[in-house]
C-alpha cells in the first residue's frame, strides 16, 4: 500500500517539461495581455480542441490559453489551441 500511494504521488508532481510548458504558455498568455489590439492574438477566433472534440471557441488567445490549463487539470488529453475556422472541422460535444 505504502510503495502504491507513494507511486500515485510521485505521478501527480509535474515533471520538468510539464512545468516548463506550464512557464511557456504562461509567459506567451502575458506577453499577449500586452499586446497591439489589432493583433490575431487578441482576437476572439481561437478554440481549444481535445483528441475528441471541441473544448471552447470564439476566445482570445488569453483565454484559450487560461481553458486549455482549466482542461489540464481535469486530465483531458490531446489538448491544442487552434483558429475557429480549423476547429469546425472537429466534431463538438454538444
């Protein structure tokens, strides 16, 4: 029991690379915050998609970046943020 929840825990800690994109995607999310309004980032046309479906649409990269992490911790897998036009050809899960 003792050697299965110290596995089980072991799995949960973010290993370096996931920590690493972690401070990548936060940074880019930042640097967006502060970016030219007329930019494609700060425009509502980004979706995030699983391996499944459609997550979210219509958002900002800021907030595409914010879902994708919310989705992170729900264990989702096959995450990506991509334009709306390139996510209706993903199948929705409504």
């Amino acid at each position: 029991m003792k050697e299965e929840k110290e596995e089980k825990e072991e799995n949960q800690k973010p290993n370096k690379a996931q920590a690493a994109r972690k401070k990548k995607n936060s940074s880019a999310a930042k640097s967006v915050s502060g970016a030219n309004p007329s930019s494609e980032l700060a425009e509502q046309r980004w979706s995030v998609v699983t391996f499944e479906s459609r997550a979210a649409s219509g958002l900002t990269y800021d907030e595409a970046v914010q879902k994708l992490d919310e989705l992170r911790k729900e264990n989702k897998f096959g995450l990506c943020i991509i334009t709306d036009e390139a996510a209706e050809r993903v199948k929705s899960e409504k």
